[in-house]
C-alpha cells in the first residue's frame, strides 16, 4: 500500500496504509522525493536515498502499525498531519516529534 502524496488523501488511505503491514517488525513511514509514502520494512538510516522525509521508526509490539492502529482515530489522525504538514516541503529529512 502506498499513498501519492501529490493528489488528494483521505484519513481513510492513511488507516489503511498503516493497516497493510502487521505490528510484529520495526517499521518507518517514508515519502520519496516523488510523493510516494509507503510504511517500509527499512528503518532508521538504511537505504535512505531518494528519500523526502521518513518518520520515527515504529518499533515491533508498539501499537503503531497493524489493525489495531488503523482502527485508532488519533494515531491515523497524527500520521495524516505529519504527512500533510511535510509534503511538498518537510521541515526536516527526519520527522520524531508528532
């Protein structure tokens, strides 16, 4: 699952991308240069080129990914303003207070 940044995105994308990879692995919401956000199975500083801006990596068992944080209003809610408060102008390469 990934979301194109460059047109409209609803609260609903955003559940779903954070629903399409399970909560047993370390996870990173990254956005290329292109648009493109994807919750990736590469974390902190691996394979960061093209990159627009990542998110603080979602550690495994902590709620941040899977079903369960698709269905929580207030995580999708705080993904979706980082995703639409940093594209197409991100106020770091590094986003880890939101």
């Amino acid at each position: 699952m990934q979301i194109d940044l460059k047109t409209p995105f609803t609260t609903n994308d955003v559940a779903q991308l954070l629903g399409s990879k399970d909560n047993t692995r370390n996870r990173q919401i990254r956005v290329s240069t292109t648009g493109i956000a994807e919750l990736s199975d590469d974390v902190g500083n691996q394979n960061i080129s093209g990159l627009a801006f990542r998110m603080e990596t979602f550690s495994a068992g902590n709620g941040w990914t899977g079903v369960e944080a698709a269905a929580d209003s207030r995580i999708v809610a705080r993904v979706e303003k980082v995703l639409k408060d940093n594209w197409p102008n991100p106020t770091n390469t590094y986003i880890d207070i939101f």
